[in-house]
C-alpha cells in the first residue's frame, strides 16, 4: 500500500499546464519531408523542377529504403542531390539505444531542437509493436508515471512521431505489426499531429488502422473529435480507478472530467466508430485492487463493447506505490470475470530496463544532471 499523502498527488497546476500543451506549437522544422502523402511528394518535386515520377521515388525512398537525407537517394542527380541537400528528411538521431533480456529495446531519440524523446520495440514471436510518444514530457502529471514527473516541453509534430516508427523497423530490420500511442504525452493533446502520423503510418507505411492503438486519459471532447475522424484504431482509455475520488488522487486532470462524462464519450466511440473501447486499469496494490474496486469498476464498464486490460504497476524511483502479488492480481481479474466483464492482465515487457513509461529517459536525463 502507498504510504504517498494523497494531497501530494496532486497538481494545482495542471489545468493551466493542459492549455498551454494545447497552445503549443508543433516543431519549428519547415517542411519535413517525411510525414506527407505521395500526392504532397510529388507535387513538392515538380515544384522544384522535376518529373512527377521522382515523387514516388522520393516515397519509396523515405518510407520504405531508410533514407535519413535527400543526398541518400542515389537514384537522383548529383546535381539535383546538391541543390537540395539542405531540405530535411525529419529524421531524428539516435541517442541511446537499451536492449532488455526479454528482447525488448527501448530507443531515445534526439530530435532537430535537441529534445530527447522515448521509443520502445516490443519483439514477439508473431508481432513487433512500437511504442510511440506524442509529446515530449506530459503536462498530465499522473502521480504513478515517470513522464509525468518530468514536466512537459512541447507537442510532437507529425513526422516526428513516424520516424519513432521508421526507427523501430529498420533498426529490427522487420515490418513493424502494431503501434501503440502509450509512451511519452497524451496523444489527445496533439490530436491534430497524431492523426496526421496515424493516416501516414496506414497510407505511407502500409501499417493497418486497426493494428494502432491511441491510449488516453481523457481530455473532455476530444475523444467524440476523434471518433468524428472515423478512424478504425482501437481507443483505450487508462482509467486506473474505480470510482471518481480515487482517480482524482491518481490523474489531477480528471477533477474536471468527471467519471460519468468519460464514459458518455466513450459509448459514443463505440456507437459512432463500431469499436470497442479498451479500458486500461494499473493495479496498485492496496489502492485499487480490493474486491469493492473490482466490483465498482465492472458497474462502470458493463454494458456496452469494452475490454480491461489489467496492468501490474512497475515501480519507479520516484513514488511508493507497490505492484499487487500474483494471487491478488489474479484474484482482481476473476473478481471481474464473474461480473461476465472481458479482462486480460498485461506484464511489462522490458521490466529489467526502465520498462515504465518515460523511465529510461527519465533516469538518463537524471544521469546528465
Ligand atoms: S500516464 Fe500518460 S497521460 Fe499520465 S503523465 Fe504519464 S504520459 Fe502523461
């Protein structure tokens, strides 16, 4: 059980942080080439003076050979190459790259301003799944997360998001199957960058929608916008608690998203979208993981297209929360399964290695002083 004081918890802070994240700019770089469409390449080369077909050249080369700069693309003139050497790919450097002994890798990437952020491949024998970030840090605060205690910088912008994708596959030298929007940030604060990277990963990249999963705490109304992009990406909202008060200790942001509201819009998704809501729930031991959690959260999510995913808590430096036993993580799911709620539990991968959210970053940016 957590010894934290629950008025630590939270931050007084946190609304005038989520609007100046909303306010943000997105990166300062002009015109990345990455993240446009084909039709946008191939416009942009006969702007500068060349075939249309060097456009779908210019994609293949971007999106499926690797290229990190235009003077990588050896199927264009010396000359032309030279001419545009200085137009950025958008492609970040890579800062560090930690390998865990379950296979997984988590990468920091270095982005055009100098900002770090966090991606995870997640290897498996049938899939690889990246874990992308969003922002770079998060205004939420959430009292569990690594990310969160680290303040938040700025929004990410389109292609900045793709090439945490690009990055993952090439470095794995396999198709990336799955993405999920769970690293650094609240996807739904930069909702315009990531669906522009979700359309981009689908069209350019060949990545399904139905393979994206976007994860969200909930930003009032933004989960009905999403569901008006009529995406077929799987919406899972980390809801943590079981009832208004304790997540209101846990996520500071949900004081003005009431419990009842979040649920509305997420029936909604499933209504507009004709997808279930996933509903991620990190058990603490002591916190939320009693019997009469359990019973509340199957009230909440019963009813209508959901699924729990139950998510034993990884401990970070920061707080004491504790992770549950195996018996009482157990005992949580079947509590549910009798209540006829679809629940699944889900491990860390890479728990040796920094496996919580932000955490690699976090403790190397610590290491740096
Ligand atoms: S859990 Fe997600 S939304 Fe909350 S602080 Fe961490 S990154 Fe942000």
């Amino acid at each position: 059980m957590s010894s934290s004081p629950v008025s630590a918890m939270f931050s007084p802070d946190a609304t005038a942080a989520i609007v100046s994240a909303e306010e943000s700019p997105s990166s300062p770089l002009d015109l990345p080439l990455l993240g446009q469409s084909l039709a946008q390449l191939q416009a942009w080369v006969v702007q500068q003076g060349q075939p249309a077909y060097r456009g779908k050249q210019l994609h293949q080369w971007i999106y499926a050979q690797g290229a990190r700069s235009l003077t990588d693309i050896t199927v264009f003139s010396k000359a032309w190459r030279a001419t545009v050497a200085d137009v950025p790919l958008g492609r970040s450097e890579l800062h560090l790259r930690s390998v865990a002994p379950d296979g997984t890798v988590k990468y920091l990437l270095r982005l055009a301003d100098g900002h770090i952020i966090e991606a995870v491949g997640i290897p498996t024998a049938k899939r690889l799944t990246v874990c992308v970030s969003s922002q770079v840090g998060c205004p939420m605060a959430c009292d569990f997360c690594a990310t969160g205690k680290g303040g938040f910088a700025r929004n990410l912008a389109t292609h900045e998001i793709v090439d945490q994708v690009l990055t993952v596959q090439e470095d794995f030298g396999q198709r990336v199957s799955n993405i999920v929007f769970m690293g650094m940030g609240e996807p739904l604060l930069n909702t315009d960058s990531v669906v522009a990277a979700i359309r981009c990963l689908n069209g350019d990249v060949g990545i399904s929608q139905r393979a994206i999963t976007l994860s969200t705490v909930g930003i009032p109304g933004r989960i009905r916008q999403l569901a008006e992009q009529h995406l077929q990406v799987t919406l899972a909202v980390s809801l943590h608690a079981s009832n208004q008060g304790l997540r209101e200790q846990l996520i500071p942001s949900a004081r003005a998203y009431p419990l009842t509201a979040l649920l509305t819009e997420c029936r909604d998704y499933v209504a507009v979208t004709g997808r279930r809501v996933s509903f991620e729930y990190i058990l603490l031991a002591g916190l939320n993981d009693l019997p009469e959690h359990a019973g509340e959260l199957a009230d909440l999510v019963g009813g209508f297209q959901s699924h729990v995913n139950l998510i034993p808590y990884n401990p970070i430096s920061e707080v004491d929360y504790q992770r549950p036993s195996d018996y009482d993580i157990q005992d949580f799911a079947e509590a549910l399964r009798e209540r006829h709620v679809a629940v699944s539990v889900r491990y860390s991968r890479g728990l040796e290695k920094d496996a919580a959210c932000g955490q690699l970053r976090a403790t190397k940016l610590a290491a740096a002083g």
